[in-house]
C-alpha cells in the first residue's frame, strides 16, 4: 500500500505540471486562422479601398443572431467613423443560403450600416469559402429555412495587395472590444 501510494504521489509531481501547462497553454490561445494569409483572391476582397474588412457569414431571413451581429458590426465600424474619424474600415456580410439565393445580402446588409456590403454566393464559391475560413454550414431540421452556421467575425487586414486574417472573434464580443480590436488592426496595419 505504501509503495502504491508513492508511485501515485511521484506521478502526480511528475505528471501534474506536464498536464497543467499543456491545458495553461490553451488559454487565450488565438484562433487557429489568424494570422494567415487568405489564399484565394476573392473579387469582393479585392475590389476592397479599405484596410481592413471584417466578414462574417450569415444569411438574410436569420431571426436572431444574424440581425444582432450586424447591428453590433455596423455600429462599431459606424462608431470608429464618427468618433476617431476612421473611414478604412468596412465589413463584408456574406449570405450562406446559396440552396436558397434571393440576391438580398446587399439590401440586408445595408440595413445594419452603409458600411456593410452583402455579398451573394453561388453554391461553388460558397464550398470554397467554407473551406477558405473553415466555416460550418447546416439546415436547422426543426425550423424550416434556418441555418446552423459558423458565427465569427473575421478580421481581415490588408498586407502587401494581400489580406490576412489577424483577428477571429465570437459574435458574443462586446461591441466595444469590437470596436478596440478594429482600431488596433488599423494601427498595426500602418
């Protein structure tokens, strides 16, 4: 019994730290895109005059969070405009319901800010974004016409012609980290 208890004891101080410093390493670990280019030229990222872009992917008809995140997004880029007269700063809504596109991602978007451009996809350059950025995709078998899907906003910053992903955030962030997270891609961008 003694001999067990010491080999248990010797684990634990020998195992313990290994296995907290594993998990302590996790904590505030970045999303696994950020800081990687984008690899394929997208049209709407290209035709872009503004430093950085934040996309998020939804769908116009979305009851809930979809409206929530674009409120928060045009208000943040809307906000930097008025108050640190930032105007290089724009988001991309991008609609998923390619199955089902009525070609309103633009009016939607535009709803929530000027400074939100909606952008249709066809179903081939909608595979090709979800696997760009990783993104999910799924219909809700409980309510006819809602989509399960990735709900991040992708910071994107333009290097060099070309745009990397610096940030990914939670649609849950508060507006102002929004907010502090854009102005401090700018920055960093310049």
């Amino acid at each position: 019994m003694g001999k067990l208890k010491g080999i248990l004891s010797l684990g634990l101080i020998v195992i313990l730290p290994g296995m907290l410093l594993v998990a302590m390493s996790y904590l505030g670990a970045s999303h696994p895109l950020e800081n990687t280019f984008v690899k394929k030229e997208w049209a709407f990222l290209q035709s872009s005059e503004n430093s950085v872009e934040v996309l998020f992917f939804g769908y116009a008809g979305c009851s809930f969070i979809c409206p929530n995140a674009l409120i928060k997004l045009g208000n943040a880029i809307d906000e930097l405009q008025t108050e640190e007269n930032v105007e290089d700063i724009g988001g991309f809504f991008i609609d998923v319901n390619a199955a089902l596109q009525l070609d309103r991602a633009q009016e939607y978007a535009q709803f929530f800010s000027p400074n939100i451009q909606g952008i249709n996809t066809t179903e081939e350059s909608l595979g090709r974004l979800q696997r760009e950025f990783k993104i999910r995709i799924r219909e809700d078998n409980e309510v006819e016409g809602a989509l399960f899907h990735t709900d991040h906003f992708f910071v994107l910053k333009k290097m060099d012609g070309r745009w990397e992903i610096a940030r990914v955030l939670a649609n849950d962030t508060p507006k102002q980290e929004v907010k502090k997270i854009l102005l401090e891609t700018l920055k960093n961008q310049q």
